[in-house]
C-alpha cells in the first residue's frame, strides 16, 4: 500500500473522528461511572468512618460504663457488707439482752426456788418446834401454870394503857351476853370470885358471867366479851407464835 497524503490525512481524520466518537460515548460515561463509583466509595469510606467513630465512641462509653459498673458494684458490695455487720451487731445486742434477761429470770427463779426452800423449811422447822414446845408444855401444863398465867392476864388488865382500856371497857358495856371464861382447869370460887371482881373494877363490866373448861387451852384462859377475846393460855400463845413466824 502507498502511502499518500491523501491516505494520510484521511487516516488523521479517521482518527480524530474515533477520537471523538470515544470522547463522545464512551469516555464520558466511563467518567461519569468512574466519578459515581468514586462517590460512591468515598461515601462508604465517610460511612465507614462515621461507623467507626460511633463504635469507638460506644467502645469508650462501654468501658466508662463498666468502670462506673465496677464502681457501683464495689460501693453496693461496701454498703451492703455495711448493713451485714450493722445487723450483725443489732442481733447479737438483741441476743446478748436476751441471754441477759433469761439469766436474771433464771437467778430470780432460783432465789424465789431457794427462798421457797428455806421457808418452807423455817415453817417445818416451827411447825415442828411448835409440835414439841405443845408436847412439852401438855405434859408441864397444870393448875399451878394456869394460876400464874391468870395472875398475869390481871397484871396486864391493870397496866392497859388509857385508850386501850376505854376501848374494852366500851366493848364489854356494849354486849349483853354473858362473859365467857372458858379454861384448862376448872376454877375454885375464890378464882371466880377474883376475876369477876378485877373485871367489874378494870372494865366495868356488869354482864353475868359463865364459866366452861376446854383442855386444848393446855393451861390458862380465854375470856370473851362479845367480840373481844382476852388471851392468856398456851394453845393461843403457841398459835399466835406459830403464825407470827409463818407472816416473818
């Protein structure tokens, strides 16, 4: 093939105008496909940035929460061991006062036990010691006993104090029933006599006068002027002692 001008110069053209059709309908495009990927990468990677930052932000923010977790958890774990001992501390005070208490109830019971004890037996003791005074004097007692026990029933008759003696003088004029003198041994006359006569002139007494033995006196006598007894016998003696100790 010859190479012309002509040749060469439509070669240009051919060229220029295969230049401008690739310009023309396929660079452009491939442009603009390369500048919307280039977009469209530079969009992901802006995506991805702004994914990562929010993940680094959610990152820190995770470990800040779980530092503040770490630290509440520890604060509670304090706050709560704190409540433990406190309550500890309060039961072991409620059980200590309660020990307490139950030992003070149990020394209590036990003194009110040994107190108890040693009544009952003080009381056997007396009641013993008052059966053996009984028997003694059942076997001492007798007329002569009975006579010094009547001197002294009159001694004391005149040595009453003033309001004593005006309250059983009131007492004696108040009842009309007959003075009874009950005794161990049966009174003589004169001993009758005796009486009536210190008692008319102590507690002027006018009411008659009746007389009955009763041999559980032991020895002595027991003068009644309506509800007024005048005492001076052994039972009574040794009973008034009897229940004198029982109220000490």
């Amino acid at each position: 093939m010859e190479l012309t001008w002509s040749t060469f110069l439509l070669e240009i053209i051919n060229f220029l105008i295969l230049v401008w059709i690739l310009k023309h309908f396929f660079y452009k495009p491939v442009l603009n496909v390369i500048a919307r990927r280039r977009r469209s990468i530079e969009k992901s990677l802006n995506d991805a940035n702004t994914l990562h930052e929010d993940a680094e932000t959610l990152r820190i923010q995770y470990e800040n929460r779980l530092t503040e977790w770490g630290k509440e958890r520890q604060a509670a774990h304090m706050s709560l061991d704190q409540e433990i001992e406190t309550e500890r501390a309060r039961r072991m005070e409620a059980l200590r006062a309660t020990l307490g208490e139950e030992r003070e109830k149990a020394q209590v019971i036990e003194q009110r036990a040994l107190e108890a004890n040693r009544l009952h037996a003080e009381e056997t003791a007396l009641a013993q010691g008052a059966q053996f005074a009984t028997r003694l004097l059942s076997v001492a007692a007798g007329p002569e006993l009975e006579q010094r026990l009547l001197d002294l029933l009159l001694k004391e008759l005149t040595a009453l104090a003033p309001k004593q003696l005006s309250t059983l003088r009131a007492a004696a004029g108040k009842t009309a029933d007959p003075i009874l003198v009950a005794s161990a041994y049966p009174l003589d006359d004169d001993t009758r006599l005796n009486l009536e006569r210190m008692l008319a002139s102590v507690l002027a007494v006018t009411a008659p006068f009746y007389y009955e033995q009763d041999k559980d006196l032991l020895a002595g006598l027991r003068v009644t002027m309506g509800s007024w007894v005048l005492r001076a016998n052994l039972q009574d003696e040794l009973k008034s002692f009897a229940e004198l100790a029982h109220e000490s």
